[in-house]
C-alpha cells in the first residue's frame, strides 16, 4: 500500500514538473511570435500592415488623456491579401504592457477625425485603408506592446505580432 501512495506521488510531482516547465516557456499551443518594426511591411493569414508611427502626444484632436495617463497614437495601413473580404475590427490591435498586466483597447473614435480607425471595416484582395488609432494608458507601464493576435473561425491561435514601444 505505501509503495503504490509513493508512485502516484512521483507521478504527480512529474506532471507537476511537466506542466511547470510548459508554463515557464511560455509555450501556447504553437502559436509563433514575430517581432515587428516601424515602416516595416508584414502579412497576417488575412492583411498585410505597415506601422508607420506609434508615439505619444500630449493632445491629439483636442481630447487629452486623463491625469497618471499618456496618449499613444499609432498610424498603420493594412491591405487585404485573403481571397474573400475579411472583416477587420479596431479591437483587433491592442496595447499590452506587465505593469497593469492586462489589455488596453483603441479608445472609441473621436468624432470629426477622418483617419481614426472604425470600429468595424472590411479590406477585399489589394485595398488598402490607412487609420490612426489612439490608445490611453498609464504612465507609469513598463514594456509597452502594440499586439495583434490572429484567430481564425475556429479559434485556433496564430501568429501574435508584436511592437515594443519601450
């Protein structure tokens, strides 16, 4: 009887293990990560983007960001490269950072701007739509990412391209 209590404890100490060095690798069902850049053009399973700029400002289009915040304005093309029309949501493109270890969304669309990145748009095979998007977040963050993770219908996890802004 105490032999078989030992086996399963070593048994469960190994999985234990297992599970532990998974979690420490960050290792998530075999999506990659692409580290992108600036002006540098790179493609989704459904677009292809280009980040021109991503900076902070102190006011864009007269909003500014509530105090212990800073305004972040990203401009980006995407261009359709799928054989359908693909929907594309603002929420796709999302701030993350280890210091408030969460998700910060593009703020909703500030009336009047013409580049401000809808809520929801479509991108057919080769046309190109240029957006801003302007992102409110704390201060005090510490490795600031722009984050686009694909998805597809079956929620299988793709790429997640990434930016560092810190």
């Amino acid at each position: 009887m105490m032999k078989s209590r030992s086996k399963v404890r070593i048994i469960i100490v190994a999985i234990a293990m297992i599970i532990s060095v998974f979690a420490l690798t960050g290792c998530d069902s075999g999506s990659s990560l692409v580290e992108i850049g600036i002006g540098q053009r790179h493609s989704t399973q459904w677009f292809d983007f280009t980040i021109h700029s991503a900076e902070v400002v102190d006011e864009f289009y007269g909003f500014t960001a509530l105090h212990g915040y800073q305004l972040w304005v990203v401009r980006i093309t995407q261009t359709g490269n799928f054989h359908e029309t693909v929907p594309m949501f603002f929420d796709d493109w999302y701030m993350d950072d280890d210091s408030f270890d969460g998700v910060y969304v593009i703020l909703p669309v500030i009336d009047g701007h013409p580049e401000m990145m809808p809520d929801e748009f479509s991108l057919t095979r080769g046309q190109s739509e240029t957006h801003i998007m302007v992102y409110e977040i704390p201060m005090d963050t510490t490795n600031l990412t722009l984050n686009f993770l694909e998805i597809d219908e079956e929620d299988a996890v793709g790429t997640r391209f990434t930016l560092n802004l810190q």
